[in-house]
C-alpha cells in the first residue's frame, strides 16, 4: 500500500470493521468482507474522516468493491469540490 489515500482508507476500514484491512484489490463484498450495514458504516467513517461528502449519483456498489476503488471515489470526491465544509 503505497498510495497515502489508500493507507487512510485502510485505516478507516479497520477502525470501523475491527479487522486487519485487506489487500487494496481485495474485493470487500464478494469476500463478504462487508455487509450492507458495514458497508453504510464505512461510508459514513470515510466522510468524516477524510472531509468529504459523496453525492447521491456516485454511490455505485462498484465504487466500494476494494480500496482501491473507494481511494478513486474519494479523488472523484475531492475534486469536485464536495467537502463537508463546503
């Protein structure tokens, strides 16, 4: 885990889970690794923590298969401006 943004999202995910995080290509919900409550749960913890809102038009379930593509959501995120302070 090179990328900074994935070693945050790793360490959301094992504060919100309690678990080690997997490998950033691991898929989360076919490893049922999350479930949907899990899954709200670290959306949430990712807004918070990393100060930004994601829009209702990006919450796609492929957006939250790995790390690595929840890492791309939160660049989406960011660069469209959409913090929680905005």
């Amino acid at each position: 885990m090179t990328d900074p943004l994935i070693g945050q999202l790793a360490t959301v995910f094992a504060d919100v889970t309690g678990s080690n995080p997997p490998d950033p290509d691991a898929d989360l919900i076919e490893g049922g690794v999350l479930d949907s409550l899990a899954l709200v749960e670290l959306l949430v913890a990712i807004e918070q923590e990393l100060g930004i809102v994601v829009p209702a038009e990006r919450l796609e379930i492929e957006r939250f298969r790995t790390l690595a593509r929840l890492a791309e959501l939160v660049a989406d995120c960011r660069a469209l401006g959409t913090s929680d302070t905005a």
